[in-house]
C-alpha cells in the first residue's frame, strides 16, 4: 500500500494519463496520430525525455521503429530495424515481459550504438511489450525521467498497464483501417465489374447487316478476364477475337481492358488475324505484368470468299456447325499466348465457311468445367452437345451453357466462362 504524499501524487497523475489515453482509444481514427499522441501522453505521464514506440515485423519477426519523441511537437520516424532478442526491446519482444532498467549502461542487453549515432544518453527506461490476444504487436519505452530519479516499481506498474491501453488502441485502430481497405477494395472491385460490363456489352456492333452472334460472359469472381469483340473491318469482313487473361480480379481485369482498347487499333489497321495477332503480343509483351499472359483466338469471316481465317495464340480451338448439322473441331495452329516472348510467328488457317454456318469459340471455362461426380472435364462433351444443334449462333451458345450447368451440377464455377458464336445470315 502507497502511503508516502509523494508516492500518491505520483499515482494520481500517472492515473489521470491511463484516464486520457483510453479515452483516445475511441477519438483518433488516424494511425500516425494515434501513435503521436500515445508517446506525447507516455513523456507526460510519465515525465520522461524520450518514449519510442516499435511494431512487430510479421515477416521477420523482429521490430520496426514507427515512431520517436524527444520533444513536445517532435516525432520522428527512422528506418529503425530492431531483430528479435537483440537489444532491450528485442529481449522484451522475445520474453514477453517488460524491463525496469535504473542503469542502462550497467544492463549488457542494452545496445550502446544507439545512443552514439543519435548523440542521446540513455540513463533509464522502461520497456513493456504491447500483446493483444495473446499476441505481442509490439513494443513501448520511456526513456530518462525529468524528475531526477530513475524510473521505479511504480512507473513499471504504471507503464504497464498503459502498454495494454496502447496494444488497445493500436489493435482496434488496425481493424479500423482493415474495413476501410475492404470497402475501398469492394468499391474498386464494383467499378471495374461495371466498367467490364460495359465494354463487353459494346463489343458488338448492334448494327451488322448480314451477320448473326451470340455471346456469353460469366465471371468466376466479380471481375474477371474474359473478353470478346467483333470489329467490322470492311463490307466482305469482319474480324471477331476471344481471349483469357491469365488470372482473376483487378489485375485480369485491367489487362483485359488494355487488350481490348488495342484491338480496336490493331483491327482498323490490319488484314489477316496473324498479322493482328503478332501486332498484339508486342503491345502486350510491353504491358503485361510479369507472369501474367493473354491467351486469344482472331478470326476474320470473309462472306465474299465463303472462308473463316483464324488465328491462335494458345487458346482453345474452336468448333464449327454447318448449316446440315454436321459439327466439327477447327485444327488451329498453336502458339505461345500473347504476352511471353516478343517475337512469335502466329500462323492462320483457311476453312471453308457458307451462309447458314456457324463457328463457335469459348474460354477454358468450357471446356475445364469439371463434374462433381465424376471429376472429368466438359472439353469431351462439347462435341456431342453440339451435335444436330440449330446452327444459330444464339441457339448454339444457349445450348452449351445449359448443358455445362448441368455437367457442373450446382457447383461454383472455377474459372471464367466466356463464349463467342457467328456466322452468316
């Protein structure tokens, strides 16, 4: 029990600073300052010349310096790396526990060239891990008190319970920050779901005289990669291109919107789908995101010639239905999806393609889409599905996505699922 006056002073103010600081638990909602005003109110309190506060490096397991104060109004933020176990607050990281220090030079575990490069003498301290659920988040100090004196059992206690305040706040202020980052995502995630559905509702041309389509997009997740246009390239053409952005969110969906703006250049200034294709993998071998590639398949319907040129860039091959019923896959050439290497000799192939015909192109959304029971995939079922199909390019996508549903029978899509079907009317 505290019965000298001195003492009891001392407890009081020390009280009234744990009083301050809770209630700035519930009034800061910026970390930085969060963190200004936990090291003003421990110098207060506490009457110390310096206080330093540390936070836990998840990947090192060591502490970062995220902040210092030597003075009111004087925050500093030092790349300061403190590894685990080494130094006064390494061993308080490591044992969890905190450390009354009267003589910091009388201590070996205190770190001497500190206190050279900054020119500061550290006399005594108190350091106190900040846990929360069990887990130590970090680590706070006070360094030297004005009062004259070293730090005592009454500081430590004080300190103590202070450091729990501050793991509080600090935690409570992340899961702030960790629902704003979510929302933030969430809103960014909804524009680009919207801009994506944008582009590929203008993919079209609503206008086309003398062709039919049919199309599909489904993404796995809110955005996704898939893509797909038709682009009149004179009166007896029209180019119609398919493609796959290796992997989902943001990053498919942004490389997806640059693909697409390109094509638009691409198709207004060339004639055959390899020569487009070779055009795009440059502008994609500068743009795509190491690791990332765009698989694609350019084809361009020549109603003059009665022919479909096609172009592939490591994307499935496409099927085509003629206007008797008879369905068969195209034999594309194959080659590195666009992306990889910056010289490619995209090859293209001629097939003979009538009034009433129609050619039919999807994503590995198709054709990976697996079956709960039997774990095969769709891509050996396209063919027997198509079989007999009305060869209208609507009819012929509307088929294929309700036999791939009930292949799927319920379970979550995989992958994106994109098909793209045409023909002459």
């Amino acid at each position: 029990m505290i019965s000298d006056p001195a003492s009891l002073q001392k407890s009081l103010r020390i009280y009234q600073g744990l009083v301050e600081v809770s209630g700035l638990i519930n009034s800061i909602n910026d970390f930085d300052e969060l963190l200004r005003q936990i090291l003003a109110v421990a110098r207060r309190v506490l009457h110390a010349e310096a206080a330093s506060l540390f936070l836990t490096n998840e990947s090192s397991g060591g502490l970062d310096l995220a902040m210092s104060s030597r003075a009111d109004d004087e925050f500093v933020q030092p790349r300061i790396y403190v590894p685990r176990g080494q130094g006064i607050s390494g061993w308080v990281l490591e044992h969890e526990e905190s450390l009354l220090i009267p003589d910091a030079y009388a201590d070996p575990r205190f770190f001497r060239d500190a206190d050279k490069k900054s020119g500061f003498v550290t006399r005594s301290m108190i350091c106190a891990p900040l846990k929360q659920d069990g887990n130590v988040i970090g680590v706070i100090q006070v360094l030297n008190s004005t009062d004259g004196f070293p730090f005592d059992q009454i500081d430590l206690e004080a300190f103590e319970a202070y450091s729990s305040l501050t793991a509080t706040a600090i935690d409570k202020l992340r899961f702030i920050e960790r629902m704003r980052e979510q929302e933030r995502v969430q809103r960014d995630v909804q524009i680009a779901s919207e801009i994506q559905q944008e582009l590929l509702s203008q993919a079209i041309p609503a206008t086309l005289d003398g062709y039919a389509f049919g199309s599909h997009y489904k993404a796995a997740q809110n955005v996704g990669g898939d893509f797909f246009l038709v682009f009149p390239r004179s009166d007896d053409g029209v180019f119609f291109a398919i493609g796959d952005v290796s992997g989902k969110g943001i990053s498919a969906s942004l490389l997806m919107a640059q693909t697409l703006s390109a094509m638009q250049f691409v198709f207004a200034t060339t004639e055959k789908p390899a020569e487009a294709m070779a055009l795009l993998n440059a502008h994609s071998e500068r743009q795509v995101v190491r690791g990332m590639f765009v698989t694609m398949l350019i084809g361009l319907m020549d109603r003059k010639n009665s022919r479909l040129t096609l172009s592939s860039a490591g994307h499935c091959r496409p099927w085509v239905i003629t206007q008797s019923g008879a369905c068969e896959e195209i034999p594309t050439v194959g080659a590195l999806p666009l992306g990889i290497l910056p010289d490619v000799d995209y090859q293209q192939i001629e097939v003979p393609f009538g009034s009433g015909d129609v050619w039919v192109s999807f994503t590995d959304g198709l054709t990976e889409s697996r079956s709960p029971h039997t774990g095969e995939f769709f891509e050996d079922r396209i063919g027997s599905v198509l079989a007999g199909t009305n060869p209208d390019p609507a009819d012929v996508v509307a088929r294929l996505i309700a036999a791939e549903a009930v292949f799927r029978d319920g379970e979550d899509p995989r992958d994106d699922l994109t098909l793209l079907a045409g023909g002459f009317r």
